[in-house]
C-alpha cells in the first residue's frame, strides 16, 4: 500500500513536519515552516521527500513494490 504522509526533515534547522505527498507529480521546491529555506532536491533524487523526507514519494513506493516481483504491469 502507498503511504501519502511523509515527515521532511530540515537540514538546516531540524525542524519536522508531516506533509502529505501529491500523488501526481513530484515536489521540486518545499518552504521549510520553522526557518523558511526553500528546499530542494538533492542531486539523483527526483522530489523533497525522497530527498529530506521518512517516506519515499509515492512513484518510488510504487516502482520500488514493482521490482520485487508484485506482478504489477509497470
């Protein structure tokens, strides 16, 4: 099952926040809610929560589910 709750952590501040990750596109850019630095992804990631964030986005969830033999159609 995809989780869609994901914690960004903060590297500059440490601060933590729950935030619900889209569905249908990849998060580039994140205000961080306790100092205010925009995050970004880091290099060979493709969004904030798989970058700063306890839960991959939902597309590596799903790609991730499907290479461990599932039987998906992906």
């Amino acid at each position: 099952m995809i989780q869609l709750l994901s914690t960004l952590t903060c590297p500059n501040c440490g601060g933590m926040s729950v935030e619900t990750m889209p569905t249908n596109a990849c998060q580039f850019f994140y205000d961080c809610r306790h100092c205010g630095v925009v995050l970004r992804p880091l290099k060979g990631h493709c969004c904030v929560f798989c970058s700063y964030g306890d839960v991959p986005c939902p597309p590596i969830q799903d790609e991730r589910a499907c290479g461990e033999g599932s039987g998906c159609s992906n």
